[in-house]
C-alpha cells in the first residue's frame, strides 16, 4: 500500500510541476485571486483559467468525490497525498465553492441519484455557485426558530421571508435554503430546498462591515415560486439535512486555524521589529507568544488529522466538528492579532498597493465574525460541555 501511495505521489509531483503555472504557486494578494466558479464568473489571468481546468478535468477540483458526479475518485489516503503535495508547492485551490464545502457533502449523503448527477457534476466543474440560505434576522444561533415559509400550492412551493448574513448572496447563482413548510412542528417542519437566485421575486442587499468588505448580504423572498422536486432528503425532514451540513460548514470555517502553510508567524515581522544580536525577533514577550500560537497551531492540526481518521470509520463523536469550529476560529483570531502587533505602523495601512489595500488590517477585522458564524462560540462550547464533557445543563 505505501509503494502504491509513493508512486501515486511521484505521478501527482510531475503532474503539479507540468500543469500548475508559477503565478498559481504565489500568495494571493487579494479575494479577487479566489476563483469562484459560475454562471457569472470571470478569470483574472490565464494561469488561473488553465490551473482550474487542469483540475476540472482531472477531477481534482473534489478528488474525493466518485468520477460519475465530477471527482477523480481518489481513495482517502490518495486525496491526503494529493493535498500535500499542492500544499508544498503552494498551489492555490483551483476552485473554492460553498457547493464543495458544504451542499455537495449533504447531496452526497441525502441526495437522489439524478441530484447526485445533475448538481454534483456543476458543482465540481465550477458551473454553478451556491450560496446558503440559512440564518434570519431573529433565528441565528436559535436557527431552528426560522420563519421563511413556504406555502404548499400542488406542484410547487410559494416561499416568502427574509435571510440575513448570506454569505455572497449577491453573485451566487442558486442558493440551498431552509423553509418552514409545517408550522406546527419545530424540529420536523423544516424543508431543506434548492432554488435559482434569479427566480422571480429573490433580491439581495450587501451588509456593508467594519473591514470596508461586503461577502455578506440581506436575502428577500417575495412570494418565490420553487418547483416541488427542488428539494434535498424529505419534506419537513429538512433538520436532518441542515444538521448533517452543519458540521461541514464548521470543519470549512475551522481550517482557518490550521493556516495556509507551516512557516512560523515570527518569521513574516522580522521586517518591522528587527532581530537581536542572536537573530532573534526582536521583542521576547511577542516572540514567546508567536511561539506558544506554532505550537497551538501544530496541535490543532494534529486534531484533525485523528479527528478525520475517525470520522472516515465511523468513530468519530458527533460533536468532534463544534471542537474543531472553536478552536479554529480562536486560532484565527490569535493569528491576527499576532499579524497586527508584529507589524507595526504599517500594519494600520489601509489603501496602499504595498499593503495589499490594508489586507493585514481588514482580515484582521473581518477575524471578529469567525466566532459567530456557523455556529457563536458560545453555542459551540455549550454543546462541547453537554455532549463530550456531558456536564450537567444549567
């Protein structure tokens, strides 16, 4: 088995060095470097449009998924060998999707076949770009609590109501979204749909925040019309659905903790702080803390790893991804926080081409939100101590 990984790693190695352009292997220097995906999408440079389509057709966009819905089929330890081997050259991700990340798992699990094929295969091939419809303006981390209703009229629905925190509403093409569809069961009166964004009577208003950035958006539904077989798993079963892609969304916000490589935060601040005589950063209460955040980091990796080594046989306690989603997002946060006090006055620029348009310091700001979306931290470490610590409920 690990001769067949090897040789499996020595053919992704050539393949990355003959298919992955220079510019792909170079940091982004802003969110307009993220390929998106869509109906509406445009590539900002040709080295990005041949990366993604070198792994579209590869199927590496999702290596893990079958080949008869757009994956390359991969086994587990193969996707792992493939990950590591962009991640050492530092490839950026040819495709990042919320129809990746979070619809296409719950399709997977809940979907029929001809869903699995029609939506599955968009997905993987960036055709069509998901956005979740999920939190209200009076049901976040309540979420069960939702309002948006849709009224049975025989062969289709008519869904009115409002979303809040819509993650890219406004350049999404179709967007998963929960409906109340039985009003006198909380928990099974939830129906989990799929539908166009530009249906009649869907509109969007951008949430302007403190980063001067707007992914968020105000999501309307006025007496939208959708198809009765737009939907995923059963009707009013919807919870299950949500729950299911729950935890893939906060293994999704999670992965911020783990950072994009392995180099030490310390390393990127020399430039403001200096070093000492011995080649030290210069600022030993800094220096301890970058060092105590690489060996939080390490550890926080290394629980994810167990953590999807049980999952993939089925040991995995239910409640391991709330784990992950907390101490992720504390994890980003802490970068940051490192970023802005190690990069001195330059860290508070905020329009400068050398500063990226104040990349340190919006991110920075935009950091904040981490413990709320997805689940707040709070929630997540009510659940932590209830269901893996099972301490008593107050």
């Amino acid at each position: 088995m690990s001769e067949n990984l090897e040789a499996f790693r020595s053919e992704i190695r050539a393949w990355l060095e003959a298919n992955c352009p220079a510019e792909m292997r170079e940091p982004m220097k802003s969110e307009d470097d993220t390929y998106w995906g869509g109906r509406k999408a445009v590539f900002k440079s040709e080295a990005q449009k041949a990366w993604f389509e070198a792994c579209r057709d590869k199927g590496y966009t999702v290596p893990d998924w079958p080949k008869a819905y757009g994956g390359a089929g991969l086994s587990a330890a193969e996707t792992k060998v493939l990950r590591e081997e962009m991640a050492r050259i530092n490839a950026r991700s040819p495709l990042s999707s919320f129809g990746i990340w979070m619809l296409g798992p719950a399709l997977l699990q809940f979907g029929t076949e001809d869903q699995k094929v029609h939506y599955l295969n968009q997905i993987a091939r960036g055709e069509i770009r998901w956005c979740q419809g999920y939190s209200e303006p009076g049901s976040g981390s309540d979420l069960v609590s939702l309002q948006t209703f849709g009224e049975d009229k025989g062969d289709h629905w008519v869904v009115n109501g409002q979303k809040i925190w819509t993650s890219y509403a406004d350049k999404a093409d179709w967007i998963f979204c929960l409906v109340r569809t039985d009003k006198t069961n909380k928990y099974q009166g939830i129906t989990f749909m799929l539908f166009d964004m530009e249906s009649p009577g869907v509109s969007t208003k951008p949430i302007l925040l403190i980063s001067g950035n707007s992914p968020f958006c105000e999501t309307f539904f006025d007496n939208v019309k959708v198809p009765k077989d737009q939907f995923v798993g059963t009707v009013n079963r919807g919870w299950d659905v949500a729950k299911y892609l729950l935890g893939h969304e906060r293994e999704m916000i999670s992965a911020g903790g783990a950072g994009a490589d392995m180099v030490s935060a310390g390393a990127l601040y020399a430039k403001s702080l200096g070093k000492n005589a011995n080649g030290e950063l210069d600022d030993p209460i800094l220096r301890a803390k970058m060092a105590e955040f690489d060996v939080d980091v390490f550890a926080f990796r290394a629980m994810g790893e167990r953590f999807m080594d049980m999952w993939k046989t089925g040991r995995a306690h239910p409640a391991s991804s709330n784990m992950m989603k907390y101490s992720g997002t504390e994890l980003n946060k802490r970068r940051y926080e490192l970023v802005m006090s190690g990069s001195g006055s330059e860290g508070l620029e905020w329009e400068s081409d050398e500063s990226r348009n104040g990349a340190s310091a919006r991110t920075w700001l935009r950091t904040k939100a981490n413990s709320i979306e997805g689940g707040t931290s709070e929630v997540m470490l009510n659940v932590i101590s209830k269901r893996i610590l099972e301490l008593p409920g107050g």
